[in-house]
C-alpha cells in the first residue's frame, strides 16, 4: 500500500500504526489483520 504521509513526523505515525496492527494480528488479539487509521493518531483534535 502507498500512503501520502505528508511531512516527515507523519512518516512515524504510518510506520508504527502499520507495526501495532501486525502485533495484534501476530499476538491473536484481532482474528485477521485490521488496518487501523494513521490519520486518527496525528490528528490534533482528538
């Protein structure tokens, strides 16, 4: 998948949201792999 990560800090965000949702694959937290929102974590009104 190619996302546009925006600036530079944003890259960050992709990299571990990509690696959170692989673990919680791995680790048999979630059943099948759940693409979980970049956006959400970077975003300044939450």
């Amino acid at each position: 998948m190619v996302s546009d990560h925006g600036d530079w800090g944003a890259s960050i965000a992709f990299i571990a949201v990509g690696q959170f949702s692989d673990n919680r694959c791995i680790s048999k937290l979630d059943k099948q792999r759940i693409t979980y929102s970049e956006q959400y974590q970077i975003s300044c009104d939450n």
